[in-house]
C-alpha cells in the first residue's frame, strides 16, 4: 500500500509562518510548462532570490514522489526542472500523482490550494488559467477559476495570457466572486503586453491598499481570492501590434494540428516564444520578476499589520 500523501511543509516555510514572518507561494507549472530548459530553472531560483532579497521566505509548491511540497528543497527544484514529460498537476491531479508516487509541477490551481492549507496567504504567479476561445463548445475552462472561487489567497498575475479568451475569463471571475484588483491601472493586463482591451472592476495604488482589501476579504469571512492584476513594466512589453500577429498565427497552428485540451496552453506559448524568436520569452520572464516583487512587497505589507 502506497503511504497517504500528506502535505509536507519546509522547516523554514513553517517557521516563518508560525512567526507572522512575510511567505509568498510560488507555483511549478511554470517550470515543468510554462518555460523552456534551461531557462525554468534558472527563473525558478531568480525568483526565490527575488524575494529573500525583499526579506520574504519563498515557498515553491509542487509534487515530489507523490507528495504535495510546499517548500521545494533546490533538489526537487532541479528534479522538476530537468526531467522531461513531468506531469502537469492540477487540483484533480493530486490523488493520482499521490497514488503513482509521481513528480509534477502544480498549476495555479493546485498551488493557491496547497499554499493556503499551509498557512500562506500571498502566492506570485505569471498569468493564470482562465476560459480557453472555443469554450463554448468545448467547455475548456481552467479548474484555476474554480479554485480561486473556494480558496481565500491573494494572487498576483499579470491577468491571463492573450491565448485565452479574456473578456469570457473576466466574467467568469466576477460569477465565482473572485476579487480583481488592478495594480496602478484601470486596464485588465493581457501578461505579454499592458493593456488586455477589457477594464478592471477596481483599481489599487499600493501594497498598503491591497493589504486592506485582503484583510476586508478576511474580516468579512470570504473565502475567495483577491487577484491583484500587474501589467508587466511598459519598457518590457511585446510591441501590441507584434502581439496581435503572433498570437493569431499560433492559434491558427494549434487548430491546424488539432491540439486540445490540457495540451493547448503549453503548445501556444511555445509557439509565440518561436514566433518571436525567444522575445515572448523574455517578457514573460520579465512579468514574473515584476510579479515576485510585488507579492514581496504585498505579504510584506501584510506581515507588517494595518497602518
Ligand atoms: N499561464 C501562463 N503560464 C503558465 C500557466 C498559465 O502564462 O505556465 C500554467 C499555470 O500553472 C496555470 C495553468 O495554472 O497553466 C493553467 O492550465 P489549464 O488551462 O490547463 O488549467
Ligand atoms: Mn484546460
């Protein structure tokens, strides 16, 4: 019989919290899909220094051996990082990769659910899932939309990647009661590029306001997250008019070669980073820094109490 997968939780990870010590989550997927070797890795740590830089004790979530993390030792890290086909583990994905002892970077779902359980309340991602084009039909939503409704985090993303049908995501946010912010804009972000074309229902103008927003959301007993919307810097955007282009010549090759599903997420970006030969790549590297900062800055703000 296969031990039952408890939620393991790094020494320092746990200290910290049981200290009132500022964490941030941090998620996997982005290593094991959402970038290419070697660069994951060498983003994944960046990332953890960014934060112990800022004073804040990263928490890399993912699957090692079966076991939900949160916590990655640099050894898992790499194990994720390097082993190729790992599994992508989304909330529904945990009994199964618990069961085969299985590795698997945890999508933002899974993460924002395993961090919270820890005790963590701020999580750093790049984009999240949201509702696939087509879904209509196909009815692809990412379980990330369901998970923020039931899971009382604050998440920074640079809102959801132009390969999703956004206006569709954004309502889907508002009828599962999740609270988007914009941080210093009235724009929803569409992560590779400022400006997504949709508006957000609030705007915030600092960590300090958002740290009220997340203590409003706790006082009054929601258990929904707060999404903190950060267009990446204007110096480190994709020109718009190059975005446009890439994006409808990668989502004319996906229903070419009829990928779907699961799959469609990590095949669209790979084609805009070859597209734009790497550059797509580099702003998306580039939002995730921004966004790692941010949440330091926010569970800063927090850890700090009200001011
Ligand atoms: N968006 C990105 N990069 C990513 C992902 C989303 O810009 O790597 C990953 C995240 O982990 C997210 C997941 O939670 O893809 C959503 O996948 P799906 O649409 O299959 O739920
Ligand atoms: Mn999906």
């Amino acid at each position: 019989m296969t031990p039952p997968a408890t939620l393991f939780v790094a020494d320092e990870v746990r200290d910290a919290i049981a200290a009132g010590r500022p964490v941030v989550a941090l998620e996997s997927t982005i290593i094991t899909h959402g970038l290419p070797r070697p660069r994951n890795l060498a983003t994944a740590l960046e990332a953890e220094e960014l934060l112990r830089d800022a004073g804040v004790v990263p928490a890399t979530v993912g699957v090692a051996g079966g076991r939900p993390v949160v916590g990655l030792s640099r050894a898992e890290l790499a194990r994720l990082a390097e082993t190729p086909d790992v599994a992508k583990i989304s909330v529904r994905d945990l009994p199964v990769a618990a069961a085969r002892g299985a590795d698997g970077g945890t999508t933002v779902a899974a993460t924002a659910l395993l961090a919270r359980r820890a005790g963590i309340g701020v999580f750093a991602t790049g984009g999240l899932g949201g509702v696939h084009r087509g879904a209509s039909t196909t009815f692809d939503e990412s379980a990330d939309l369901v998970a923020l409704a039931g899971v009382p985090i604050l998440v920074v993303s640079a809102g959801v990647k132009s390969i999703l049908d956004v206006p569709a995501t954004l309502e889907r946010l508002e009828t599962l009661n999740v609270t988007v912010l914009g941080y210093r804009t009235d724009a929803f972000p569409g992560f590779y590029v400022r400006d997504s074309g949709s508006p957000v229902p609030a705007r915030v103008e600092s960590p300090q306001e958002v740290a009220a927003v997340v203590r409003a959301r706790d006082a009054l007993d929601l258990r929904s997250a707060v999404v903190l919307a950060n267009p990446v810097a204007a110096s480190a955007q994709l020109d718009p008019d190059e975005h446009r282009a890439v994006l409808d010549q990668a989502l004319a090759e996906a229903a070419a070669r009829g990928v779907v599903g699961h799959d469609t997420t990590p095949f669209l970006l790979d084609q805009m980073r070859r597209s734009t030969e790497d550059r797509s790549l580099e702003v998306n590297v580039a939002v995730y820094r921004g966004n790692v900062s941010l949440g330091a800055e926010v569970a800063r703000a927090l850890a700090g109490g009200p001011n």
